[in-house]
C-alpha cells in the first residue's frame, strides 16, 4: 500500500459485508416467509416468518451480531402482533433463542426475552431455560440472575425449594456489586430463611470490593447485621437455661447477669441493645428497626395506591386488605406495638 494515500475509513470497509449480510439475511426471510406460508395453507395455521437457524448461520457473513439486532426487532414486533391477535406466542422461544445463539452476550435479549416468555406466554420453564442459558456468558449481567431469582421467587413459587433458589439467585446478582440494594436487601431475607447464611456472608464480602461507595457501604453494614443475628440464638439458648433455672423468662440481659449465665452484654456494631419478648425470645433494636422501617414503606405505598385509586385515604389500614392490596396487614416486629394510622393524612407511624 502507498503509505502517501490514507486507508479507507473502516466504515468502507464492512460497508460491503454489512450489506451483504442484510442482504442474505432478507433472502432467508423470504424464503421462510414463503415456505410459511406454504404450511399456513395446508394446515390452517398461522407461522412465524422465521429463518431457520442454521440457514441464518451462513447468511450472517461474520455479522453475527448485526443480524442478532435485527432478528431481535423482529421478535419485537411479532409480540406487539401476536398480542394484538392469539395471544398464542408460539414461536417466542425459537425467536429469542435463534437471536441469543447468535449473540451469547445479547444481554437485553436474555433479559426481555425471558420476561415476555413467564409473563406474555406463562411459561415460567422457558424463561428458566433462557436465563440458564445466557448467565454463564454475562457472569457481571446482575439483572439475568436477579430475573431467574424473581422468576423463582414470582412465577415459580409454588415448586419445592423455589424460594431457595431465588435466594441463590438473587444473591448471585447482588454479589456482581452492580445490583440495586432492593435485591441486596430481598437476597438477605430470603437466604436468612434459607439457612443459607455462609452464600450471603460471601455476597456481602464480594460487595465490599464494588467501585460504588453506596453499595460498599452497604456490605459493611450488612455484615455487621449478620454479626447480630449470630449472637441472638447464643442467647436464646442462655434464656432457656434462665427458664428452666428460675421457671420464668427473662426480661432483659441483667437478668442472666445476676444468675451467672452470662457475664457481660453481648456486642452490636451499629448501637442497638438486645432484649427479650414476652415469650424468651432474645430481640435486637437495631434489627427490629430495619424490619419495621420495611413493613412501614410498604404500608405507606399501599395507602398511597388506595389513594391514587379512590382520590382520598382509606379510612383504616383494615381497607387496604378489603380493597384486595394487602392479604393481611403486616405486624409490627416489636411485641406488644401496633401501627398507628391517621386517616387525615394518609400517614403510618
């Protein structure tokens, strides 16, 4: 090459290819279009203009994900059809695996396309079967585990063992450091009821390496939350041996003080204290708070969609569980406290 005369921009240069591509990829449109059409009219039925995968394969000229974007739109648009139409969606899983075989880093497809598959086609299995596929190829992808830990958690929830694969799951995605501290927060609970407390320590360890301060501030505290929570069945066994010693429960720590069965107050990194309820069960300020914090936000989110619906409050928390929003009102996690609900205001205290 004259080195007086400048390359060609790339642009050029994949100019052709890219044409080309476009072009066998129309080709293959047609004659599937054609061939569709052929069994639409022997068997009454209506297909899905889809190229066959292997034939798409030889149309991409290198161009895999070029070709990949556009069978995409065109899965998109078969939805927007199909859901005007039947209903049926039963080519949706060709569809997105076809685009996703093409493009194993498509993370949108992975993600969207597992959605439309549990909530257009109602086929939570398919949807599984997607996300499975594509986690392995986008490993910092957080939104495809958190969508099979979801799907678990949502869709799957009546399968034995499905909440504890959404608390893996969801933990996977937190553990990417990328993750929302919604599904930090979801993760812990549901691994907390899992007994999986050794996956959640590793998912806040993993966290504290994230580049966003917010969620590495999150893990540290996250972890000194599962330092309490450690200590509590250390004094639900001191409080037994308290019951059977003295044939009632303790109220509070200095009980075992005076009877020797613990000898100082336990710690907790964040400055709350324990004690125990009505029925020796050994509680801590600092864990209640955060769960009542929770159940709060809920509350007041129910009562502001009441609001939004019927242009006023509801007139009790009660309202909310007639009108459908809440199966039950949530306890307040300290014993012996209730909600307190103004009516005129909409507010939960």
């Amino acid at each position: 090459m004259n080195p007086d005369v400048p390359a060609p921009p790339r642009r050029r240069r994949i100019l052709p290819a890219l044409v080309c591509a476009a072009l066998c990829f129309a080709s293959a449109v047609g004659f599937q279009v054609g061939a569709d059409r052929a069994r639409a009219a022997d068997h009454g039925s209506s297909v899905l203009y889809l190229p066959n995968e292997h034939l798409l394969r030889h149309a991409t000229a290198g161009l895999n994900t070029v070709i990949a974007d556009i069978l995409w739109l065109h899965c998109i648009q078969y939805i927007a059809i199909e859901n005007r139409e039947a209903r049926n969606f039963t080519w949706l899983e060709t569809m997105v695996l076809t685009t996703v075989r093409l493009d194993p880093h498509f993370k949108d497809a992975f993600r969207y396309g597992a959605m439309f598959l549990s909530a257009l086609k109602a086929d939570a299995e398919a949807s599984t079967r997607l996300l499975c596929i594509g986690i392995p190829d986008n490993p910092r992808a957080w939104e495809l585990s958190y969508e099979l830990g979801m799907n678990y958690l949502m869709n799957r929830r009546n399968e034995p063992d499905a909440r504890r694969y959404a608390a893996y799951y969801l933990g996977m995605s937190a553990s990417t450091g990328l993750a929302s501290e919604f599904v930090a927060t979801v993760a812990a609970r549901l691994q907390g009821e899992s007994n999986l407390d050794s996956v959640e320590e590793d998912m806040w360890r993993n966290m504290l390496e994230s580049p966003d301060k917010v969620l590495r501030e999150l893990a540290e505290r996250k972890l000194q939350e599962m330092q309490i929570r450690e200590i509590l069945p250390v004094l639900n066994q001191a409080a037994a041996e308290y019951h059977k010693l003295t044939g009632h429960w303790p109220e509070t720590l200095d009980d075992l003080k005076r009877v020797k069965i613990v000898d100082k107050d336990p710690p907790d990194p964040l400055g709350g204290h324990y004690f125990f309820g009505p029925d020796g069960k050994a509680l801590n300020t600092t864990l209640l708070d955060n769960e009542k914090k929770l159940q709060q936000g809920v509350l007041e989110q129910v009562v502001r969609d009441y609001q939004d619906k019927h242009d006023r409050w509801p007139d009790t928390l009660d309202a909310l569980v007639k009108e459908g929003l809440l199966k039950a009102i949530p306890a307040n996690p300290y014993p012996g406290q209730a909600w307190k609900y103004d009516p005129a205001a909409g507010t939960v205290e």
